[in-house]
C-alpha cells in the first residue's frame, strides 16, 4: 500500500482562501477517508482563522457557489447574535450589538421581529426588535383607548386634543369620573358639539339631522328628528315596508285614557311599536291608508285626471292600493279608504251610504 501523500500547509490554506468554508469542510472530510493526517482539527482552526475579514463565503458582499448556502447560521458574540449574509429564501437575519437588533428583512419581512407578531401586538418596534401594540397613536383604531403611551400600548384619552389628532368625526373625550365611556373619543356629548343637529345618544356621533323638526307622517331616519310626543317608527302596509315616519304615541294624541279610535283624527289604529332607536311605545298609527297617502289628501297630484284604477294609482304609493282619485266639482284630488270619520283628517267625514273614502 503506497504512504499517504503529505500536503503543504500552504497549499491547503490557499486553497481554503480560494473555495471557501465548505470546500475546507470537503477536504478536511477527504484527508480523513484517504487516511491523510498530519493536520490536526488545531491547525483547521488556525487556518480558519487566517482567511482575511470579508474573503470568506458567508461574509457580508461575498457569495456562495451555486447549491451553497452563504449565511443563515449565525456566530455567538458579546455583542449578541449576527448573520449578515443569507440565502435566497432568507434575505436576512438577526444582527445586533448591545441591546439593540436590526435586520435587514426576509422572504416573510418580518423585519427585526420575524413572524412574531400576532393580534394582540401587531406592530414591530424595529429598533427593539420587540412585538408591540402600537408604535404611534396613529395605530390605536379603538375609540376606548386612541392614545399610544410610552411603553406602546392603547390606552384611554385625556384630552380632547389627544381625540381631534386621531379621529375626524370623534373629536371629544370623555373625562366625566365613572362615566360608562370614561377615557373613549366620541363625537359628541349634546347637540352644542354637532353645530346644532342631533348628537345620537346611543352612536353618539354628530348626524345631519335636526332636531325637533319634523311632524306627523314626515319621512324619518332617527327619533330626535320628530316633534316631542313622536317616534320615528317603520310603517308596514299590506305587508309592504313603504319607510320611516314620525308617528304620535298614544299618550302624545288621544292622553292616556283616551281611545285612539275614537278621537285618533285619521290614526285610529292602536298599536305597539318600536322607533327605528329602539323605543317600544303604543301608538296611534294609520289603519286604513299610509303616511303618503295621508299626506296627499286633497291635493292635485298628476296621474290623477279620472276616477279609474289607472287614476288611483297615482295617488299614494305606486305599486300599493293606499290611495283613490276622486272628483269635487269637476277637479280631481287624492284620497284614501276609511271606515269610519276616525279614519279622516279632522274636517273630513267617511260617507256610510256610498263609496267610502274620506270626503274631499
């Protein structure tokens, strides 16, 4: 059997210099299946050692042969944990001195954080390397707790300012002591803080309705629009929701021991409904007709020129049998079904041995 061959140390190093850490791993692994020694695992170190600062595959700048691996292990030091190369799935990976850690990113840019952060701390503080809840005010979308403090967490307003600077329509905070929305940022505590429209009570966000405005039978979208006394409360006729309109309370119409079928004035229906802001309340309400209907009694509305179904329909709702044209005097006007003058506008009576619609 031939002696093994002797290597240089010179031309071993050379070639760790030229080809780099894994091809040093390859020979290395060689001289022990040829049975070369004479090159300890201390003169391995050694050589390692030798290759000048940034000449070695896996520092910063220098890349790795084609199927190598270039970074992704990091060294220990002092001074924390570094990889400053990374392979083409991972563009980074974490680096740092003394309390401080950077990253230059990877295929998940998680940054300095990785994949760490989750719904309860969404945000990366890139210079702490650390998951937070938010970094900036900017980031605390909750109403109840729009201010970022310094340890980067939401938490309750103080000031209005601290409202005004995170929300466009939510510029008040609340610093009334034991208040349910103690610390949040609402819109508005009263009409005062909405330039006169309704402040509502259950969003309380400013609307562009005003208050107190609106009488029997006017379209509505929230209670306050409606006169004291009234609720704007979803109409159903003949199983259609024909829409929102201020409607009197019972108590409001006929007082408290009256009967809505006897003195309602046209709403002779008693009945228990809800307002489209929740209130459950009895009600006179229209029994015979709807709210437009109603409203276009006695008027000149055009479609009306004949007593024919054609006629009728122009008159109330289209599509809904509210509404009927009848002549007065060789003039043609709006009116509706009764079944009894409790049915009609005060003024106006239901005929008992005709037709019956309320008397124009």
């Amino acid at each position: 059997m031939p002696a093994p061959r002797m290597l240089r140390a010179d031309v071993v190093c050379e070639s760790l210099r030229d080809g780099g850490v894994l091809r040093r791993i390859v020979l290395r692994r060689a001289w022990i299946v040829l049975g070369l020694g004479g090159i300890g695992s201390n003169a391995c170190g050694e050589t390692f050692l030798a290759c000048p600062p940034g000449a070695c595959a896996g520092d910063a700048g220098v890349s790795a042969n084609a199927g190598e691996s270039s970074g992704g292990k990091s060294f220990s030091s002092a001074g924390g944990r570094k990889g400053t190369g990374g392979s083409r799935e991972n563009l980074g990976g974490a680096s740092g001195g003394a309390g401080n850690l950077t990253s230059s990113g990877g295929s998940n840019l998680g940054g300095a954080c990785g994949d760490a952060c989750d719904e309860e701390a969404p945000h990366c503080l890139e210079s702490e390397a650390r998951c937070v809840e938010c970094r900036t005010s900017e980031d605390c979308a909750d109403p109840t707790r729009p201010l970022c403090n310094a340890s980067h967490d939401c938490v309750r307003c103080k000031t209005d300012n601290d409202c005004k600077q995170a929300f466009s329509d939510r510029g008040v905070c609340v610093t009334t002591l034991g208040s349910e929305d103690f610390g949040a940022c609402i819109g508005c505590q009263s009409e005062d803080d909405c330039d006169g429209y309704i402040c509502d009570p259950k969003t309380r966000l400013c609307t562009e309705y005003e208050p107190r405005k609106k009488g029997v039978c006017a379209p509505c979208e929230h209670d306050l629009e409606c006169k004291i006394g009234q609720y704007c409360v979803p109409q159903i006729f003949q199983g259609i929701f024909i829409g929102n309109y201020c409607t009197q309370t019972k108590e409001a119409r006929v007082g408290p021991d009256g009967t809505c079928s006897l003195e309602g004035a046209g709403f002779s229906a008693e009945v228990v409904l809800t307002s489209v802001g929740g209130v459950r309340e009895r009600f006179c309400a229209l029994a015979r007709t709807t709210c437009p209907a109603y409203s276009e009694h006695h008027r000149v509305k055009e479609g009306c020129e004949s007593e024919t179904p054609q006629g009728d329909a122009a008159c109330g709702v289209p599509g809904v049998d509210d509404g009927l044209c009848r002549k007065l005097e060789g003039v043609h006007f709006c009116t509706y079904p009764c079944l009894s003058d409790a049915d009609c506008k005060t003024g106006s009576t239901c005929p008992q041995n005709d037709e019956q619609y309320c008397s124009l």
